[in-house]
C-alpha cells in the first residue's frame, strides 16, 4: 500500500475524533468528503476489484439499506396518513444525514477492502489507529468536558474531550484497544523465545492506556463491551487454538464464570468504579424510548418509518420530551428495524447471519497467527456490536469508521481463500459519483444553516430574524426550524425589539410554525409555538 494511503488514513483517524467526533455539521461535511474523495480516486482508478466471501455479503447488506434509504427519500409521508405500502420517510432531512454517512462509509470500506490485501497492510494501518487512539484518549482524560467548552464556551458535563457522550468516547477507546492488540499480541503469544525485550513494547504501552482510558470514560456500556469482547477473545481462541477437549471445556468454564462474575461486579460496583448507577433515570429513559420504537412498529409494521427518522414522530407516541436524550433510539439495532419494518428487517439481519457464517467459515485454514488476529479483530466486532444495543455508536463519524475498519480487516485477501475478481462498469460509476454529489450537496447546506445559527446573535434583532429564516430555507430540518422558532421567540420577548418587529416576528413565527405542522403534526415544539403566537 502506498504511503500517501497512510498519511491519508492518519488524517482521518485523528482530526474526526478531535473534531467533536465528527458529530457537528462541519466535522460531518469533512468527514464524508475525504472518504468519498478517497473512495472515487480507487473506484475510476482501477479497472478489476478483488472480492471474498466476507466482502460480497457485507456489499450487499450495504447496497440494500442504501437502497431502500434511497426509495423512502422519494416518499416523504406524514404519520397522521394512511399507512403507505411504498418505502418511505417521515423526515427527509433525517434520512438524508444518515444515509449520507452510510453512504460515505460503504464506499471507505470498498476501498479499503481493495487497498488492504497482507497481514502487513493491516498490521501498519492497526499502528497508525493506536497511535491516533492514545492521542484522542489522552486529550480527553487531560481536558474532559473543557475540550468543548474552550471551542464552543458550551459546558457538557457528559462530555469526554472531544466526545460529546462519555459513551461514544468510551466507545471509540475500546475498538481502538483491541485493534492495538493486533500490532503486538500475536507475536507476544506465539513467539515465546522474543517475548521480552519485544520490539512492540510500545504497542503494548499503548494498548494498557487505552485499557486504562475506557475507565475515565465513566461508561458502563464502554466497560461491559470491553469485558464482553475479552470474553469473546478467550472463547475463540480456547476453541480453536487448543486441541485438547477437557482443556478446552476447563478454559471456557473457566472464563464463563470470570465473566460472569466481571458483570456481576460492575453491576453491584458501579459507583465505586466511577461509572453510573444501573436501573437510574437514563435506563428508564431507554426502555421508554424501546417502548415507543416497538409502538411505531405496530402502525408501521411493513414500511418502517424511514431511515433515522424515528423521532420526526415521537411526539405522537411519547406523553413527555425527553430532552436528555438526542433524536436517535439509544439502540442502533432496533432503530434499524424501526426504519424499514420487518419484512426488510428480516431481509437484513439474514444478511448479517450470512456475514458472522461466512467470518467463522474462515477461522479454518488459516496459519495460527492469522487465526489470533481474526479473533481479536472478531472480539472488537463484539463488543462495538454490544453497544449498539444500548446506544448510538454507528451514527458517530469517529466511532462508526473504527467499525467500517474492522470490517474491512475481517474482509481483507489475508483472511480469505476464496478470492473473485470483477469489473464495474463505468454507468455504475457515474451514478454513485453522483449520487455522491446530491448527498454533499445537502451536506453542504447542512453547514450553511448550522453556521448562520452559529453567528446570528452578532446581528440586530430584525437581522437575526431574515438569518434565523435564511437558514431554515438553506435546510428544513426539524431541528432547524426549532431551533429558528425558539431564537425568534427570544427576540419576540427582548426589551431591544420594536413594537413593529415584535408583531413582524410573531405572525413570521406563527406562519412557519403552522406551515412545518402538516409536515410533523403533534410536534410539541411546533405546536407550542403556534399556539403562544395564534
């Protein structure tokens, strides 16, 4: 692999986690552009793609979802409607943001995929994540929620550095530790006579303080998928690297009972580790949150709701706003099942069995170094899976890429004997390019607005008016538009506003407030504003 291509991969791997995790709209846009910049330079670049087993489901699974993403982007439905047949969205812009990231990732891991082909390919890019890793995770431990605060003066008291969530930094510390493990474990295992001194002992520093790192995270979720892909760890390797059986069975009972005992401990123990009380506010927040997924399904059991558009409707289903939590479920899995509906659902976590069936096929055959790396690159997928269930980590820039790395590791030629070559035609070329093209583009308005609510409050009142409404019309997303209400109802009520431009703003908020209403109906927010200016 070329250098470029590594000096490329520690761009990425340092500035998106640095960058908020990539979660503000400008860190989102820059995010997208360099993968999808790399990705199109591979795709018209070569003319033959290498393809194994692993790669081709994890590419259908991932044409799939965009596709139908794409179909319900067509279809912009309103809840309050007669139950539609035909995929749609009940926000557009919702699905937009998520399927441009989808997107952007799909394409990083096909290039990937044809970039990374040794061992030694992956070992370099495992070195060039450890490194960033220890970077971001001492950052955070160093200045915690100051990070934000110096670059915003916006105090988040769960921030961790750069990490808005303690959770998504823990989550992000954790893939990174076991990927650290790739670049000295094998070797320290297999090669007794070089064990110490080991020319990898820095790696090996590294990987204890990103161990040690996921504990100042304060996340139980972060804490548990360590502990659990450790587990896996253990599990896969006294499985297939020992041919005794009663050694076999000693280990993993063994193991099972250290595990168990771990969760047991970090359940009773949490406050003593520094981590939250478990069954608190936030636990009961996510079942409700569970709760009002599963009633969605019932009214949308064949369309889902659209991609990531799950909270354009929660009002309707919710007595109350959570306004703790983001507009994601807090479950990426049943969010997935939430945005397209069972029957799509079903197709999709087929496709998932066939991608874990085609992995474990693999673990056979393989030389015993080779073998160690896929399980500890298997153990990573784990525990990153695990949070998945209990938050959002495949919506965050910096934690979704460790993600899309790993599957790119687990496809890689040096796991798979079973290699196909094909060629894509250059229609098909042609139209990712500019499917790509559309999704920037509304990635580009996305900053736009974010940056007129960013520096508005420099303007007069009636200036920050006309802005607040550029910006909506730069991009109409929900949270935008409340946003635009909420600063226009904060002049409203300014002792520095004129009568004549209290009244101008008031029927300004009322006609937007009942224009977006058709739109998303029991919005609380919405309906709130249009009620206070009727």
């Amino acid at each position: 692999m070329k250098y470029g291509y590594y000096l490329f991969f520690a761009f990425l791997t340092l500035l998106t986690p640095l960058a908020f995790g990539g979660s503000e709209p400008w860190g989102l846009f820059t995010f997208n552009l360099s993968c999808l910049c790399f990705a199109f330079f591979i795709l018209f670049k070569r003319r033959e793609f290498v393809l194994t087993s692993v790669s081709k489901a994890i590419i259908s699974l991932l044409v799939i979802i965009i596709f139908l993403a794409f179909l319900q982007l067509l279809n912009q439905h309103n809840f309050l409607q007669k139950p539609a047949y035909f995929p749609f969205t009940l926000c557009k812009y919702y699905s937009l943001e998520g399927l441009s990231l989808l997107f952007s990732l799909a394409m990083l891991y096909f290039a990937l995929t044809q970039v990374l082909q040794r061992s030694k390919e992956i070992k370099a890019l495992a070195v060039i994540i450890t490194i960033n890793a220890v970077i971001t995770a001492l950052v955070s431990i160093s200045f915690r929620t100051e990070f934000i605060e110096f670059f915003t003066d916006i105090k988040i008291s769960s921030a961790f550095g750069p990490f808005t969530s303690r959770n998504h930094g823990a989550q992000f510390v954790m893939t990174a530790f076991f990927i650290s493990l790739l670049v000295w474990l094998p070797r320290f295992i297999l090669t007794k006579n070089e064990r110490w001194p080991n020319r990898n002992i820095w790696a090996c520093i590294c990987s204890v303080i990103l161990f040690i790192s996921i504990f100042f995270a304060h996340s139980r979720g972060g804490v548990i998928a360590l502990v659990l892909g450790l587990f896996v760890l253990c599990v896969l390797c006294f499985l297939h690297l020992f041919r005794n059986t009663k050694k076999k069975i000693l280990y993993l009972t063994v193991s099972a009972l250290i595990f168990m005992i771990l969760i047991h401990f970090i359940i009773t123990h949490s406050t003593a580790l520094g981590l939250r009380d478990f069954w608190t506010g936030s636990d009961t927040a996510r079942l409700t949150l569970y709760k009002t997924a599963l009633d969605m399904l019932e009214d949308f059991p064949f369309t889902g709701v659209g991609f990531d558009a799950f909270s354009a409707a929660i009002d309707a289903y919710i007595p109350f706003a959570l306004k703790t939590f983001p507009r994601y479920l807090h479950n990426d899995w049943l969010e997935l099942l939430l945005s397209f509906g069972y029957v799509a659902g079903v197709i999709i976590f087929g496709f998932i069995g066939l991608i874990i069936f085609r992995i474990v096929q693999n673990f056979k055959g393989l030389e015993t170094k080779k073998q160690l790396r896929l399980f500890i690159v298997c153990a990573a997928l784990s525990g990153f899976c695990f949070t998945g269930l209990v938050d959002f980590p495949f919506h965050l820039p910096a934690c979704a890429i460790l993600f899309f790395f790993l599957l790119a590791f687990v496809s890689s030629v040096s796991f798979n004997s079973k290699v196909t070559k094909v060629c894509i035609p250059l229609a098909v070329k042609i139209i990712l390019f500019f499917l790509a093209g559309v999704l920037l583009m509304y990635n580009f308005q996305y900053v736009r607005a974010w940056r007129n609510f960013i520096f508005v409050k420099q303007f007069a009142p009636r200036i920050q008016a006309q802005e607040l409404s550029r910006s909506v019309h730069y991009y109409p997303s929900p949270i935008y538009i409340k946003h635009a209400l909420n600063g226009k109802y904060k002049m409203l009520k300014s002792e520095n506003t004129t009568e004549e431009e209290r009244q101008e703003i008031k029927e300004d908020i009322h006609r937007i407030a009942a224009f977006y209403l058709k739109q998303y109906p029991k919005d609380i927010t919405l309906s709130r504003f249009f009620l206070l200016t009727k």
